[in-house]
C-alpha cells in the first residue's frame, strides 16, 4: 500500500516509506521512541577512534530538540558523546 500525508498512520516520525512505518509501528508499540532526525552531522574515526560530530555555523547555534534527544540517548546507553564543532573551537577540530 502506498502511502500519503493524508493516509499515513499516526507514528512520531515523518516517513511515506511503507516499510519503514512498519518498523516504527512495531518499535512504538513496543516502548521504543524513535527519530528519523536528530544523527550527529558525521561520524569520523581512525582506528582506535569514532567521533560523533554535529556541526554548527556558530558558537551560538544549539542542537535542535531531536538532535538533544539522540545525543543523549547516544551518551546514556552508549556512553558516547556528541561533539559540537563550529568555527569557534577550531583547536578542537583535528583532536576532538
């Protein structure tokens, strides 16, 4: 079945892809929340490290509520933290 704005059924995440309702149907009502936004910009690693890295235009530009809501997530369940890259805090660009 094909779906449109108008007959898609009611799930958190903007998707027409008839599989991936499915998926986030089953995910839903299973407890699961689930974003199809919110991915940190790049994900850069070497061998014996991976970055998370959202990137900004500004010191003064914030996450977005989804993108907040996956890099917490990321940093409880995993541990991992999600860096925020601008042009001020250049230094930390190579090294993170």
């Amino acid at each position: 079945m094909g779906y449109t704005k108008a007959n898609r059924p009611a799930i958190k995440v903007r998707t027409l892809n008839p599989v991936e309702i499915e998926v986030v149907q089953e995910l839903e009502a299973a407890g699961w929340t689930v974003v199809k936004r919110g991915w940190p910009d790049l994900i850069a690693w070497k061998p014996s490290k991976v970055r998370l890295i959202e990137v900004k235009r500004s010191p003064g530009h914030k996450l977005k509520a989804s993108q907040a809501m996956v890099a917490e997530a990321l940093r409880r369940a995993l541990g991992v933290q999600v860096e925020i890259l601008h042009p001020g805090n250049r230094a930390d660009w190579e090294n993170g």
